[in-house]
C-alpha cells in the first residue's frame, strides 16, 4: 500500500472540498486556512497545518453539505 507524502496529505484536503462545493469550496479552504493550493504542494504536514485543514473541513462541511 502506498504512504502519503507531506504534499498528498494536505492535497487531500483540497480534493474532499472541491467533491463537497467545487471551486468556491476549495476557495474557501484557502482563505480558512491562509494556505493556497499551489503552497500546500510543498508545505509541512505539520500537527499544526493539519489541524487548521481539519478545522476548516469541518466548516466547510458544515456550510455545504
């Protein structure tokens, strides 16, 4: 089985919000999280970074589902 690099894990995140609201929902991760898609190739998976990602998520759910 294939591990998840640092970029993949926060990718991840950028995919679950574009399959819950498209653009304006991956729009919305960058603006919570101030980490754009192209920075969250290269940026750490930090407790820190993912923990904003999770927070977001869980606004962002809240507003497109």
């Amino acid at each position: 089985m294939k591990s998840i690099t640092m970029a993949e894990k926060l990718l991840k995140y950028y995919d679950d919000a574009k399959k819950l609201g498209g653009l304006k929902a991956q729009m919305r991760l960058a603006l919570i999280t101030k980490v754009p898609s192209a920075k969250a190739v290269s940026a750490p998976d930090s407790s820190d970074n993912i923990q904003s990602f999770e927070k977001a998520m869980m606004e962002i759910k809240k507003e497109f589902m």
